[in-house]
C-alpha cells in the first residue's frame, strides 16, 4: 500500500541544542572536520545509518540521546565553540575584503554565479559529474575567500541516477525521490511568509512558476529552482525532475528557468534579504544562457516603464516636445545588449561541438514568440544571438554557447590547452581573425582542498607548518610552493599512505560486497571479497563519467598483459575503478559492462574491482587511497581533468595523457606522461580507424609505463624497506602541484582577471542612465554600416637594402579608406613574425601604425611605422584595420578586420 502523500515530521530539538540546527543547515560542515566530529558524536549509528547527513541525523536521533546531549556540558561547550567559529567565518573580513581595501577601484559588490548542477556534498545530490563539481568548489572556494556570490542552479527531485549492476554487470538506474525537508535547504519566503516565487510565461497561454530552495554554503548562498509546485500544470512540475531528462522541448524549458527563471530568483533574493544586487554573472557552461536575455528584458522594461511615465506627466502638463525628446533616454535593444555583455563572463568546459547543447530554432522562436515573448525582446533578436552564422554551421539549429558568447564580453576555457581549442572551435564567431586572436582566454580550474584533502594528510601538514598556516595555504594558495613540508620524514609520508591504502582497500571490500549482493549473490558465494585488494599493493585508480573519450576500457585492450601487470609475482598492482553512463548512453554501459566481465574473473577479481554508484562520497575515499591516478582521455578532448588534482593533494602521482591541466602541469617528477600516438592528429572520431590504431598503441604504451617505470619505482626499497625515490615524488607533488590546483587560485584569478574588469566596465557602460551603453551601441552600428567601405588601398616598405639584417627596420607607409569612418574609430596594425611554408604568420607581434595628415583627394588617410626586424629566418608581416575603441574588451570584439588586397601588397611580401 503506498501513501497519497509523503512528508517529514521533524525532532524538536531541545533549546540548548538549537546551534545544532543552525550548524547542519550551512553546508560549511561537508568540508569542516571539527563541525562533522561533533555531529558524528551525537550518535555514531545514526550518523553512519544517514550517511553522514546532520539534517537526516538531527531527524532521527533518539529523544532520549538529545535530553542527555542537552545536559552534557562538555558537548555543549564544544556545540558553543563552533557556533561561534560559524559566525566568525560568515562576519569576519577574508581575502576579498582585505582586497577591497587596498584596491585602486572597488571591485564588484556581488557576483551571481549561475550552473545546471551544483556538487557540494553527498548529502545534496545536485551533480553528475565534474562540470557540478567544480561549480561546487567554486562556491566553497568563493566563501573561504569572502567572495559576495550568489550561486543559481536548479532543484531537481530526483537528483541524478543511483547505480547498480545486474548480474551481468549491466547498468541499472534508479531515480530515488528527494525530500527538500530532509536537506539543508529552507525555502525563501516573501515578508507575509508565503514562499516566494517566480513565473515563466509559455506559449498558449501556459506558465512555468518555481519556488526558490536556498542552500547555504559558508558565506555563499545557493539559490535553486524548484517547478514541482501546485501551481503547475503536471508537464511544467516534471521540468526540474531530474538532471539533464527528458527530450529537447524539457531541456530548453529547464535552461529557460535555469537563466530567466534565475535572475528573477536573484532579483527576489536581494530584494527580501537586502543582499547587494549583482555587477558580474557568470554562466558556467551555456546552459544558463537565457539570462543574458532576460537583463537585456530588466533594461530594456525598465526604459519603457519610465518612458512611458514621464510622457503621461508631460503630456498632461502640454509638454510634447520634452517628452517626446527624451524618447530614446533609457536603453533600447541594443544599448541594453552592450550593457549585459560588460558585465557578464561565460565559461565553456567541452572540447568538441558535440557537447554544446542546440535545439531547433522553431522550438526557440516558439518559446520566444507570441505570448510568451519577454516585453522589449523580439524573437528574431534572440534567434540572431544563438544563429550558426559561420562556415558548416546549421542555419536550422539555436547553439547555446554561440548565445553565451555573444552576450558575454568575456569568455574563458578551463585550462591552457582547453584556452588553445575554445579558440579554434569557436573561430567562427571572429571571421577574419587567426584562432590565436580569438578572444577567449583560460582560467585553470582548481578544486577545493578541504573537501577533498584527507584529515590525516592535514594533520602531517599542520604538525610540519603548523595548524593554521596549513588552513591558509589550503584555503588560498597564494605561495607558489607548499614550503615547510620538504621537511616532513620519508617515514611518516609512507605511513600515511600505508594507511590511507588500507583505508580504502575497506571501503572498497564494503562497496562490492553491496554490489554483488544488489546483483543477486548470496552471502555464501561472497567469501572471496574479504580478500580482494592488498594494502601493500600499488593501486592505481580511474573514476570518472565514461563517455567513450575518456576511454574507460583502453587497459582492456590487450587482457593478457593486463593480466601479467595484476598477477606480477613481485611487482603486482591492483586497479580500482568506478563510473557511471548516462543513462541514455548504451555504447558507455557496454563499456561498463565489458570491464566488470573482465573484474569478475575470479582468476583477477582480488586485484581489479568496479564500484558502482561513483559519487563524492566514493570519491572521499578513492583519491587519498590510490597510489597513482589513471587518466587516458583521447587528447585534447579533455576541458581539464580534476580528479588529477584532488589525487594530487592527497600524495597520489598522475599517470595521464598530457590534456587538459595535466598538459601545462606535469613537470616529469610529479608523475608520468602517457605518450600519444599522434600529438599533431587534433580531434579524432573515436568509432574510426584511425582512432583505433591509436588505442592500441597508447595502451601499449600504458602497460610499458606501468611495467618498467611506475611498478617498478614503487616497489624499489632501500635497506629500511622504504621507496625513498617514490617519497620524494609524493614529496615533490605536495609542495609544488598543491598551491597550483587549488580552488582559492582559481577564484582569486577570476576575481583578478575577468570579475574586476566585467564589474568596472559594466560601471561605466551604466553610468548616467546608462549613457555609455547607448553611445557604445550608437558607434558599433556606425561601425558596421561603414565597414564595407574600409579598405588597405596600398602597403609600401622601404628597407636599407636587399639583404635584411636583425635588428634593421623597415619603414611603411600605408594607404587606407576609410569610407565614412574617422581615424579615432579604427587602429591601423602593422603584423609580424615567422612564417611557415604558406606563409603563415605565428608568434605574431603587432605594430600600431599612426596616421599623418588628414584624407587625400581621394579620402584615403596615410598610416606610418617603423618594424624593428628583431628575428632571424623567414620573416614576413601583413598590415590590417580593426575598429578601435576604449570599451572594447578585445580588438577582435566586432569580428571585423580589413587587410589588404593582393595588389596592395606590391611591396610587402616575406623576407627570408
């Protein structure tokens, strides 16, 4: 018999206990060890029954355990002690503050920080997998740095999928339902104590509404969007239902939530909380796009609404002309648009265009259209910023990140290398600019160190360099090396990691005694699995999404050596492997599939296991036990790879393809590099041929490095029985990669790099009713009219002869119209560098060249320079117009370039 409805009746705590409720509704107790010991002190049962949840456990801990809490003044001075250490993180000044004092301008006031999932904690299951992640340890990052986010996301009742295993080691998925009660979320309620709410309007007459869950993280507040309301019709209550469900019409109206829906939960948030209104948004992957949309909507409303006002005060008073003048005041389209894109930063995670979510243009225009337009916005405007307007694009398709870019005038990729391959994927968007000039720089991400740092390797540290400069260096790794722990012994280094092995070599006996119980084994068929794993074995790891470039099978490509490398008679190593498919994806449970047959047999199975249902809390485990990290994407598909870095901080060496953070990091005594078949092949298909020639090959490359150089190093001890070469190379890996892959570095750059400047140009572009937009979108659209017209009519160089010698020049002169444009509106450049057989220019340096004079007869103004020739071999320029101006983020901003024709380079050429 199932119940009509379901809801939670939640303990009264005792008054003296009441800091409890407050402690397990911040989400800062998921990464403050000393907040989880005292909760796990409750009851050590039900903290483990409820999976270390404070809000399940306050939920059910005996009456009796809380009366005899609520006398123990022991654990009430411990509860005092950290309520006040609460309130002194979320008041007290951090980073950011100090950064706001000694700054020549205020940086922005509030930044809103929009995902479709968020990672935060086990307890909190909002995330599949690494893009949640990370946007999690950038809230954590955020608020241990003082950092004003505000982070959006969406409410989904089912989470992502729970896995499990048939017997024949199949993926099955389950959806388990999600009570907001049972979470540390409250709801944000309006002053009358109704829940506040939001509203979509939809085609024919229907709308989307959402309540608002707030999580806090630390400092950061999470809001997130809930459709499973009353007020919905049945379709519109499933849209947040699950992450990333349903077909292409349900994922549109989630992103549509996601980002119209998201700024008006923001706007709600500020208004009820007094909270500062934002100057920077930042979308984390297109998904969130819309809200671009809907700002220019807020400016664009708000001019009509006062415009409106003040011509019904005039008119009244007779005055037509004044209010008629004042017209075109506030911003229209346009100028709204210029002011959105100042203040807003997108961030792309995928390598490839597969990845970017696209949905038919119809579908859009019909979302956008009608009755369900946004007032001021015209549905072929929003159709014009999604348009696959370059070569090979799909004039049918609506590309999301083509919006996200558009409407951003800042953008970034999430590593050096993946800064390289935004650049040439996205070339498009600037025709006539070189990949290299793209304007799309890269921040590396980072992870969290307190979450995803062991206690016990905390615990090293801080008897080293002490307790709270190991917290600071955790927190913002502002050293470029970890200094102090050089001096930590070689013995306790591989104690620690003894121990840590052996901690999950536990773990992982319990999770597959679950697994093969769930697939249909019996109690007395699974006396093997006490004796899987060894704590004295080299254990390597690899847990991920298994999507098939991350190539979860490539040590499956020839089993025999495999199985040489598990069974070594002296050198053998173990494998523990974890991750999950989508649920749509039946080519990666084939994969699954295909590892776990190959982990069942009992000839192996006590040296390679597969855990099923990889989530943070596995995670916790997995990277402070392993002794190497695997990583083998095909290259350069991988953004950037983080699970790397949380190993790195707990001592694991990498063992990688150089892709993604590995690529710029890997330094050849932090672990090893697994060479690529062919590092010039760029991206290939990975059902080709090709692309299995090259499996075969890097697997073999793989087992040769495991084999000859990694079992071999580990397993090499001195008289002391220790590996005193692998030490030094955790050793190293601590000091030098730990200040690097944190999460403080990350936001500390953004805050530096792209939110400072968004927040300064996004002043400026509002100031005096936004009068700076206006112009700047007044001057674009002069701009573009005119260009047509701008040519490089003639390009004359004059040298000291034939022979060209370093460090001699060459004078130009250049010829160019500028049809109705002036010299202040352009930037004439003279480009050089080395060239290739096609003449190609790279390591490109650019010479302004300044004009002389005014127009010729023939309107044609005369740019003048002098190019250094400061390199030897072949060496060649080119000369080009851009459009110029102070609020451009990027000369290449417009997409417009004019270079000369063939004709007008007589006398420039190569010089060789």
């Amino acid at each position: 018999m199932k119940a009509i409805r379901r809801f939670t009746v939640r303990t009264v705590l005792p008054e003296q206990l009441q800091p409890l409720h407050e402690l397990a509704l911040n989400l800062r107790w998921s990464w403050h060890p000393e907040t989880r010991d005292l909760f796990r002190s409750v009851d050590p049962e039900v903290w483990a029954a409820t999976g270390e949840d404070p809000v399940r456990l306050l939920g059910e801990v005996p009456a009796a355990r809380l009366a005899a809490l609520a006398a123990d003044r022991r654990f009430l001075r411990r509860l005092g002690d950290l309520a006040d250490d609460l309130q002194e993180y979320l008041t007290g000044p951090r980073w950011y503050q100090s950064r706001a004092e000694d700054g020549p301008t205020p940086p922005p006031a509030a930044i809103a920080y929009f995902s479709p999932e968020y990672g935060i904690a086990a307890a909190l299951p909002q995330y599949s997998g690494g893009l949640g992640i990370l946007a999690g340890d950038h809230l954590k990052a955020a608020s241990d740095l003082g950092v004003p986010l505000i982070g959006v996301g969406l409410f989904y009742r089912h989470g992502y999928f729970r896995q499990s295993l048939n017997r024949d080691g199949w993926q099955q998925e389950r959806y388990p339902l999600l009570d907001p009660d049972e979470l540390a979320v409250s709801l944000l309620r309006e002053p009358d104590g109704t829940p506040s709410r939001v509203d979509l309007a939809l085609p024919g007459g229907r709308t989307l509404a959402a309540r608002i869950w707030k999580a806090q993280v630390g400092r950061v507040p999470l809001l997130l969007l809930d459709s499973d309301i009353e007020a919905n019709s049945p379709a519109e209550r499933d849209v947040t239902d699950r992450l990333y469900g349903g077909g292409s019409e349900h994922r549109l109206l989630q992103e549509m939530l996601l980002g119209i829906g998201g700024v008006r939960a923001v706007r709600a948030y500020c208004r009820l909380t007094g909270h500062p209104a934002p100057e920077v948004f930042h979308t984390n992957e297109g998904h969130a796009g819309f809200l671009g949309i809907e700002r220019i909507r807020e400016l664009v409303a708000d001019r009509c609404a006062d415009r409106c006002a003040e011509q019904s005060a005039d008119r009244a008073a007779g005055r037509e002309a004044e209010a008629a003048g004042r017209d075109a005041e506030g911003p229209d389209f346009a100028a709204a648009l210029e002011a959105v894109r100042a203040g807003t930063l997108f961030t792309t995670h995928t390598p490839v265009p597969a990845g970017i979510d696209r949905f038919d243009r119809e579908l859009v225009a019909r979302h956008f259209g009608g009755d369900a337009a946004l007032p001021g916005v015209p549905a072929d405007q929003v159709l014009a910023l999604g348009a696959e307007t370059w070569p090979g694009g799909d004039p049918k398709l609506f590309n999301m990140a083509a919006m996200g870019l558009r409407l951003a005038q800042r953008a970034n990729g999430v590593s050096t290398l993946h800064g390289e391959v935004s650049r040439a994927m996205f070339n498009g968007l600037w025709p006539g600019f070189d990949a290299a000039e793209v304007p799309i720089t890269s921040v590396t991400n980072g992870v969290h160190a307190a979450t995803w740092i062991d206690p016990a390797v905390v615990r090293l540290g801080a008897a080293e360099i002490g307790a709270d400069r190991a917290e600071e260096a955790m927190t913002t790794g502002e050293t470029r090396r970890w200094t102090g722990l050089e001096r930590i012994g070689n013995t306790e280094i591989w104690d620690l990691r003894r121990s840590l092995r052996a901690q999950l070599v536990d773990e992982a006996r319990h999770r597959l005694r679950a697994s093969w119980r769930q697939r249909g084994a019996g109690e007395a068929e699974l006396g093997w699995v006490s004796s899987v794993l060894d704590p004295d074995v080299l254990t390597i790891g690899f847990a991920r999404r298994v999507p098939s470039y991350k190539r979860l099978t490539l040590m499956l490509r020839d089993p025999d050596r495999l199985r040489g490398l598990l069974l070594h008679p002296t050198r053998p190593v173990q494998i523990v492997v974890a991750g999950k498919a989508h649920p749509a994806d039946d080519g990666g449970k084939r994969l699954i599939q295909q590892m776990v047959a190959f982990a069942d047999d009992p000839a192996v199975r006590h040296r390679i296991v597969f855990l099923p249902d990889y989530d943070m809390d596995m995670a916790r485990h997995l990277y402070p036990g392993c002794d190497v990290w695997l990583n083998n994407p095909l290259r350069p598909l991988e953004a950037c790879g983080t699970s790397g870095m949380k190993a790195a901080l707990n001592g694991c060496l990498n063992l990688s393809v150089l892709d993604g953070w590995w690529d710029e990091w890997y330094d050849g005594q932090n672990g090893w590099a697994i060479p690529t078949a062919d590092e010039g092949a760029g991206v290939l298909d990975p059902d080709s041929g090709e692309a299995e020639r090259r499996d075969d090959i890097e697997a073999a490359a793989l087992y040769d490095l495991i084999e000859e150089q990694v079992a071999a190093r580990f397993y090499d001890r001195a008289g002391d029985g220790l590996p005193h070469r692998w030490i030094a190379m955790v050793r190293h890996t601590l000091v030098t990669l730990g200040p690097k892959v944190l999460a403080g570095r990350m936001v500390r750059e953004y805050v530096d790099r792209l939110y400072a400047p968004a927040a300064l140009a996004q002043r400026e572009l509002a100031a005096g009713g936004h009068r700076g937009a206006r112009e700047l979108a007044a001057w674009k659209a002069k701009v573009r009219a005119a260009w047509p017209a701008v040519r490089v009519e003639h390009v004359q160089a004059e040298g000291p002869g034939e022979a060209q010698e370093l460090g001699s020049a060459l004078e130009l002169r250049v010829q160019v119209a500028l049809g109705a444009l002036e010299p202040g509106d352009v930037e004439v450049q003279a480009v050089s560098g080395r060239v290739d057989e096609t003449d190609g220019i790279s390591d490109a340096a650019v010479l302004a060249l300044k004009p002389v004079g005014g127009p010729d007869l023939d309107g044609r103004t005369r740019y003048e320079g002098s190019l250094e020739l400061a390199r030897t071999g072949p060496f060649g320029y080119t000369v080009r117009v851009l459009p110029a101006h102070p609020r451009l983020a990027s000369p290449a901003e417009l997409g417009l370039v004019a270079l000369p024709a063939e004709s007008a380079g007589m006398d420039a050429g190569l010089l060789r």
